[in-house]
C-alpha cells in the first residue's frame, strides 16, 4: 500500500473498529457498530486489497446474524 491517501483511509478504517473483527461504528464518537458503517468498511478494505472478502463476509454474517 504506497499510496498516502490508501494508508490514510485503511488508519481511519481501522480507528472505527468496534471490538469484534467485522464491527465498525459510524463515527469517533460512536460506541455502537453499524451495519451500514461494517458493510462500506469491507468494500474499502476490499477495493484496497487489506481484505479477504470470504474472511470478512464470514465475520459480518456472525455478527450481524446475516443469513
């Protein structure tokens, strides 16, 4: 990941993971994840090539009771 911007975004990405893998809130200030929040996490991890999507499609279904 060479890019600044790529790093910027994965490190803000990162700074809204609430606990469980897969879980992101919305904002700093947030305390609940969302799934809205989790599903656009993924698809910048994805794009950015951070994440495996069967691996993150596996823990959004987990957490989010998904089926």
């Amino acid at each position: 990941m060479g890019n600044h911007w790529q790093r910027e975004l994965l490190n803000l990405i990162r700074r809204r993971r609430c606990g469980d893998p897969g879980r992101y809130r919305y904002a700093a200030g947030g305390s609940v994840p969302t799934l809205y929040s989790s599903c656009y996490a993924a698809m910048a991890r994805h794009l950015l090539g951070d994440l495996r999507s069967e691996e993150h499609t596996s823990e959004l279904q987990s957490q989010f009771r998904i089926s």
